[in-house]
C-alpha cells in the first residue's frame, strides 16, 4: 500500500493496519477467516521518504487457502470462486501436490521412443552413452519409469514441428515465401540445423563509406547475437504446452519466439544482467554438458549489447527477439536488399551485387562450383564437410540472388557462375 496501481508510482499511504475492524483487530479478523492457518505479517517501510505499508502473504504449501470458507483464482485482473472451475482447481491442487509441470515430471505422450541420433550426437563430441544407464543419467524418465518429456524431445522423433516461417515483406500480413521444417528430430539437431540456416541466409555486405584503407565488412544481422537467442528460446521454452519455439523471417528482421515466461525465480533486472534462471534446468544441465552453452550469463548481454534491450518483448505467454537488418551506408534499405528472406531476386540483385559479400560458407561452396559446375547437393557437403541443409540453403540463397543460375535437367544439368558478380580473378571486395 502506498503505491499507484498502473504507473507503479510511490505516493505513500496513511494506512492503520493496526486498527479494529468489526470490533477485533483487523489481523485477529484475517487470521480467523483464512484455511489453513498462514504466517502473514504487516511492515513498514520507507521509499523515496514516503510511508509504505508491505502485506507480505506466503505461498501456500499443500492446499490452497481460502477466505471465510471459500478459495479465489485470479483470472485476468478479477478475482473468481476456484470451485466454479475445475479444470482450474484440479490444476491448482496438482501443482501444490507435485510443483509446476516440467520436461522431467510431464509424462510423454509418446512411449515407444527411440535414440539412435542422441547417442551419434554425443559420439560426434567425445562422449560415449551407455545403453543401460543413458535413461537415468541424462533425466528421461519420470518418478513411475515412464517416458518423460526430455525424452520426447531428445528422441528421434520428437513429435513436435520447429519451423522457420520466411515472409516477403516486414508483416505476417504479407505473402509468405517459404516455411523450413526443423523439427520432428531430435531437438539438439534441429537446434544445429536452424543454426546453420541463419549462417546461410546472414548475408555480408560491403561498407564502402569514409574508407580509407581497408573496407568494413557489415552482416545482416549478428550471428552471435542470433545464437545465443535462438539457444535461450530452445532452453526456456515451455515445451510442456506441446508448443516448440517459433522463427520468423521477415524482410527486414528475424523474431525469435519462445513460449511461456521468465522462471519465477527470475526478475526483469537479472535477467538483463544475465543472472542465468533456466525454465528447464535438466535441459539446461543437457547443453552445458554439451558445450552448447556456457551457462555464463552472456546471452542476454549479448544481444542486448548489439540490439539493445528493445530487442526484447515481454508478452503475456511468450518472450520475442527482434534482430533487425542492418544495411551497408549508401546501399538500399535492408527490407529492399535482395536475401534468401526476402525472396525478391528481380534486377535488385544485380544492381545492388557490388555491395554483398558472401559468408565463407557461400564463398566456399561457390569455388567448388566454380571449379565443377556439374557437382552435386550431395557432393558439396561430403567435399567441403557442410551439412546437406545449410548446403541447400546456400544455393537457394545464391540463386535467388543472381550469383548462380541452374542450366539443364537436375541431374544432367550444370551451375552457371554470373561472372558480372562473381569472379575468381575479381579482388575480394568487389
């Protein structure tokens, strides 16, 4: 008491919390009318020189509390009698009986799950699974031996789709170009997969302005920016709704969407200061064993360092990233620069070429086309040692761009190198 409802504003208060109230003191009376019994107290404190009274209400324990008789649920900004809900109430007891539902306590749908691409995912990092064990070790049943949750997502089929929806213009209102499916694998490859796409679509560009030496090379969108929220929506995801998180590309900037909110042991000021509170620890303990993530705090100072804390967008059930586009000084705008996102590969391209530059992943795979233009998808990855879908998204990329055009049949056909944009015997910043 003593603070503005809306504007959070300290305006002080001349409260008696000691006063009577029906003929006993008022916390005689509270204390008689809520079931069980719960130790709340009254202080007093001082803010900014004004007087606030502080109500301080433990959580309840094993049962939900009631006033004189009866238990209330807030739904919205009101306060309603939880027995004219149900479904409500059983998941009030349910929690207090069991805690929140969780990726350990949340029973899989799914129990005939198999793990042939966990255990090769471990061996590609050094570290060898044991069949007899591997279940109890890494948390993938619950406390009856079933199948939890963790298991579901780290199976080879999770169940669960993770697309990566790319729109044409700057709205969902606009036409959609393509939507890439990620998910319906073992989630720490399809986290692996959408970060190979965000390499393949993060388009450098030249930065041509004041130079005097040496040309400033400027990407779309920051890649380590670009991990560390995409790793952190994977970590805090509620994934106990059955939702995974959502990626959306639109022309001028990439939304990161993760369900749920902030752990409740999280506040707005540490999470800013990246005071680390996973939503899904055992899934966080997964990660840091697997050196995906460090579990050092940087993330969110990562991307607030380059996005600022706009970057963010607290929602009622989700969190958003926004990475907007960056552009080179002189070039057009980012949402009319020809991407892999945008879709919008007319004579742009070829106009606006001499300011992009390709990430070394498209460099690399435009000499080997430059060297054998009749390769193949399959015989770029096994040579260069790149995944099939980031090869894929690279040449999706490169042709829509103008920087590579396909002549003849798929398998008979043959790569064309534009030789307007592209040339080996060209200097790098063309």
């Amino acid at each position: 008491m003593g603070i503005r409802n809306g504007t959070h504003e300290i305006v002080g208060t001349a409260v008696n919390y000691q006063k009577d109230f029906r003929k006993e003191p008022l916390q005689h009376y509270l204390a008689r009318q809520l079931t069980p019994d719960i130790c709340f107290s009254f202080s007093e404190i001082a803010l900014c020189g004004r007087r606030v009274v502080v109500l301080d209400i433990p959580a309840a324990k094993r049962v939900p509390t009631s006033f004189d008789g009866v238990r209330y649920i807030r739904i919205g900004s009101g306060k309603e009698n939880v027995s004219r809900y149900p479904e409500r109430e059983a998941q009030l007891f349910s929690v207090l009986a069991t805690g929140f539902p969780s990726v350990e306590s949340t029973e899989s749908e799914y129990q005939n799950l198999t793990f042939v691409k966990l255990f090769t995912y471990y061996a590609g990092r050094g570290i060898n699974l044991r069949e007899e064990n591997f279940r109890k070790n890494l948390g993938l049943l619950t406390a009856d031996g079933k199948y939890n949750l963790m298991a579901q997502l780290l199976s080879d089929d999770c169940h669960m789709p993770i697309r990566v929806s790319v729109f044409k213009g700057t709205s969902k209102a606009d036409p959609l170009f393509s939507v890439k499916e990620f998910g319906n694998t073992c989630v720490l490859l399809a986290l692996n997969k959408i970060l190979e796409y965000g390499d393949a679509i993060n388009v450098i560009m030249a930065d041509e302005s004041n130079r005097i030496t040496e040309r400033r090379e400027v990407a779309l969108f920051s890649q380590e920016a670009f991990r560390e929220a995409l790793i952190n929506a994977f970590v805090h995801n509620k994934w106990v709704d059955g939702n995974a998180p959502m990626i959306t590309v639109f022309s001028n900037r990439i939304e990161i969407l993760s369900r749920g909110a902030m752990a409740p042991a999280q506040t707005v000021s540490g999470f800013f200061l990246g005071e680390s509170v996973p939503v899904n620890q055992k899934l966080s303990d997964l990660f840091l064993q697997l050196h995906i993530c460090e579990r050092s705090g940087r993330g969110v100072p990562v991307i607030t360092d380059a996005y600022g804390r706009n970057a963010f967008e607290f929602r009622e059930n989700s969190i958003v990233v926004t990475l907007p586009f960056a552009k080179a000084p002189g070039s057009e705008p980012a949402h009319n620069t020809p991407t892999a996102a945008s879709g919008n590969v007319s004579g742009t391209a070829v106009k606006h070429g001499r300011d992009r530059l390709l990430n070394q992943t498209q460099k690399r795979i435009m000499e080997e086309i430059r060297r054998n233009p009749g390769i193949t998808q399959a015989e770029l990855s096994r040579l260069t040692g790149i995944g099939k879908t980031t090869v894929q998204n690279c040449i999706s990329m490169l042709k829509e761009c103008g920087f590579i055009k396909r002549e003849g049949a798929n398998k008979r056909g043959c790569w064309i190198i534009l030789e307007q944009l592209f040339r080996p015997d060209m200097p790098e910043d063309i």
